[in-house]
C-alpha cells in the first residue's frame, strides 16, 4: 500500500514478533523445564512466514541467543532473514528482573547474543527490546555505548501497575516488570531518546514504544486480541488508524499448538492458547491484512535508517 495514496500523510507500521523458544513459555508460567525444546523454530516459524509471504509484510523478530545454539534453528532463523525479516536483540538468555541484574550482566546478556546473532545472520544487529520490557538507564547506556541504532522497550502504559497483577495470575506468582514507573509517562510515538530516556531528547538512539489509544495509554497487541477476542483488535485499530507509526506485537507462543511437541494442558493459561490453532492463524492474518491495508509495513530497521521514514514519524 502507498500510505500518501489519496492525499494521506504517510503512515508506517512495524510488525514485530517476540520469538523465544519453548522453554521460555515454561519458565513464564512458572511450569517446570519442558521435554522437549526448537519447536518455535520449526511449525511455528512456517505459521507466521506463510502469514507474512501472504500479505508481502516484512517483520522485525526479537530473537534470544541461547535459542539459536543449535543448527536447526540457525537454519530456521536464516530462512527468517533470506525473506527478508530483521532480526534483533532480545539478550541472551531471557532474564527476569533485568533491572536488579549487576551491571557486568547486562553487559554480557546484551553483548552474548549480539555476537552470536550476528555471527548466524550474517547481517548487523541494531535493534534490542528488553525481556518484559525491563528497560533502565543502565541498559539504555549499554546500547548507545555499543551502536544500536534503536530501542523498543519502553511501555508507555497508565495500565502497567494492573497489568503486573494480571501476570502475576498468570505467571504464578511473578511480576512482569515493563521497566521503570517512569516508562507510563513516555510519549506515546517514536522518539529520540532524552536523559531520562523516557523523555525525548537528542541522543542517537530512537525509542519504539509499544503503541497505545491515545488518551487512555492502553496497549494495543495481540494479547489483547486473543484474551478479548477479534472484535477486541477491530475496536483498538479504529482507536489508533490515524497515528503515523504503528507497533503491533505477536508472540511466537501465539502460534504453539496442542499437537506440537512440549505442549502441556497447563500451558493453556497463556491467552492466546485456550484457542483453537486454525481460529488463531484467521486471527493473524485478519491483523496482518488489516495493517497492511492502512499502514506501510517496515522493520525497525527501516524506519530507525531511512531519513524519509524517520522524519515522518518523528
């Protein structure tokens, strides 16, 4: 789609994935470790790339490094960037609490999975979202110090204190974090990051936070949808059709199904689980088709390195 067609200012979308393997999912919901792990990176992978191909939609994956140690799933995650995906840092190992963590092991989680994510892709890495959105200073420093282009952490939400009791059902006990308090004040679009970096300011770094209504900061992501159902994104997309820059987030859990390897009945306290798989996948493409019909999809990378793009959603 050309988002100047018919006089419109231009508006840019990005479609970003979570992609963690199945351990993860475990480790959330406080289950113990799973039979078997990869399976994100084998079936799931095809769901969400035959959803992408279809609509001609370049996505950004958050990718954690200790997911690719195996050659499967480097060989999955190439496929991921042949098609024309970016690829960027979602540490190494997923860490909790990342804020608590001494400084050093930011550090190395950031540091691990930058290598070896470039080391698979054979492409820079100049993007990072922080696990649950977990993002401090300290991390933001971590990225400017070492180039990163962009950050999409920062969860702009009025929401986030009763989302934290929402997870804490969910996740059995643990809190989801969405960084510092602070982060529900920052502006609700793209900005250059400030000091506070939930101000906008003139670093070198751009903020991508997660979208929200305007007005009422609720976040607008899938979760939502596959908790409240598709009507769910039809009102929220109504809510937000006429912002320049977009984020909608799918995670690679969104497309687990019950017949894939480690799928446990418990794992159905995760949303978007409790559907049934060919409801979900008429879920996604209704999205990706939806955005893509009044948004232009760009990665991350895109929007953070072309000027054009840049300008008209800064």
């Amino acid at each position: 789609m050309d988002p100047s067609k018919n006089g419109d200012r231009p508006r840019f979308a990005c479609i970003a994935l979570d992609y963690e393997d199945t351990r993860h999912l475990y480790r959330t919901l406080n289950l113990p470790a799973p039979p078997v792990g990869d399976v994100m990176f084998g079936a799931v992978a095809e769901r969400f790339q035959t959803i992408l191909a279809r609509h001609g939609v370049s996505a950004t994956l958050f990718v954690v490094g200790e997911d690719i140690l195996t050659d499967n799933n480097r060989r999955s995650l190439r496929r991921f960037v042949d098609s024309g995906h970016e690829v960027a840092n979602h540490t190494m190992t997923h860490p909790f609490g990342m804020r608590e963590m001494a400084y050093a092991d930011k550090v190395r989680e950031i540091e691990g999975a930058q290598k070896l994510l470039e080391d698979v892709t054979g492409q820079p890495v100049v993007g990072y979202k922080a696990p649950a959105h977990d993002i401090d200073a300290d991390v933001i420093d971590i990225l400017e110090e070492r180039g990163f282009h962009y950050d999409a952490s920062v969860y702009p939400s009025y929401f986030n204190p009763l989302l934290n009791v929402c997870y804490r059902v969910v996740g059995g006990g643990r809190p989801l974090g969405l960084g510092d308090w602070q982060c529900s004040l920052a502006p609700n679009r793209p900005y250059r990051l400030g000091r506070p970096y939930w101000k906008t300011g003139t670093r070198s770094m751009v903020e991508f936070p997660i979208s929200q209504i305007p007005a009422v900061k609720f976040p607008v992501y899938a979760t939502v949808m596959f908790t409240a159902g598709l009507r769910a994104f039809q009102a929220q997309f109504a809510a937000v059709r006429r912002m320049r820059f977009l984020t909608y987030v799918f995670h690679s859990f969104d497309l687990f199904d019950e017949n894939d390897d480690g799928f446990v009945p418990a794992l159905r306290r995760y949303p978007a689980l409790r559907l049934p798989l060919a409801e979900r996948l008429e879920m996604v493409d209704h999205v990706v088709k939806t955005i893509a019909s009044r948004f232009q999809p760009v990665t991350y990378r895109r929007a953070v390195t072309q000027p054009e793009i840049l300008g008209a959603i800064l």
